[in-house]
C-alpha cells in the first residue's frame, strides 16, 4: 500500500471508527466483544484496501466485513459460553466451613507432632506450597518433604482414630 492510500484508509477509518463501534455492539450487545469485532474487521480492511476501494458502497462493503466477523466470533466454542452476573452454587463447589471446634481440634493435633512435620504440613496444605517450594523454605530435599508430609498426614489420621489409612495414595 502506497502513502496516498494508507492517507485514505486512515481517513476513512477515523471517520467512521464510531459508528462501526455502534453497529458491532448492535450486533453483539458487548462493549468489549464490540471493540474486538472492530478491530478484527479494521485489520482486515487495511489488507484489502485495495481491493475495498474499488467496490460501489465501501461502507456497505465494511458493513459487510464486520457482520461476517460477528458470524465467525459466534461460530467459535469458546462463545457458546455466557456470562452471568452470579455464580451458580453446586453443592459438590462449597466446602462447608470449619466450626471453631474442629479448627481447635486441628490445632490441638498439629500442637502433638513434632516440629518439623508439623512445619512440612503446614507450608504444604495451609501455605499451599509445592513441594519443591516447601523444601526451598524448610533447606530440606524434596524427598523429605514427601515422607515428612506422608507421616504427619498419617499420624493425623491415628490421632483422630477410626478414620482408616490411605498411606497408600499419598505416594
């Protein structure tokens, strides 16, 4: 594209940015979906300028360009997802909240093991550290972490009794 035609896309995008902006929120009913089809449809109009200004009605022809890039946006999966202004409760999505008695008695079963252990499940589970993270922290191997966090979630399970053990799943 030469100087004199990129003056003349540039004119007619300026003059009409507007009024494509209503029309692209017309289509879609979003502001920001809005923005993203006018920039999609200006993209494409400065490729093809040569060819968008030799039609009969350019404004037509944009007009055109911009419904077609409203069609495609609908087309792709991740529009078929809407917003909404609440989140849905599930009841598998919300964790009931813990009494002041079985955050005490959490405490009180932390308080019985040893420092170290103790230490590894909290940076694990309650800092939500990985366990690579938690053996930066404590200058330990990750190794020692996995058995360290292996042992006080076993020990925790004795001191509560009658749950059974999963040591199992923990490797």
């Amino acid at each position: 594209m030469n100087r004199a035609e990129e003056d003349e896309y540039r004119q007619f995008v300026t003059a009409r940015l507007e009024s494509l902006r209503r029309t692209a929120y017309l289509l879609c009913r979003e502001w920001h979906t809005a923005d993203d089809l006018v920039s999609i449809t200006i993209g494409k109009l400065y490729r093809h300028w040569r060819r968008v200004r030799a039609a009969e009605n350019i404004d037509a022809y944009v007009r055109g360009m911009l419904t077609n890039a409203w069609l495609d946006e609908r087309r792709r999966p991740w529009r078929r997802e809407h917003s909404t202004d609440t989140v849905p409760e599930t009841a598998d999505m919300i964790l009931p909240e813990p009494t002041l008695a079985e955050r005490d008695m959490l405490l009180a079963l932390l308080g019985q093991l040893p420092p170290r252990r103790r230490a590894v499940l909290v940076l694990r589970y309650y800092c939500d550290l990985s366990v690579e993270e938690t053996a930066d922290v404590m200058g330990i191997s990750t190794g020692t972490v996995k058995s360290q966090s292996a042992r006080g979630l076993e020990a925790l399970r004795l001191l509560l009794g009658g749950i059974p053990s999963t040591r199992g799943e923990l490797s």
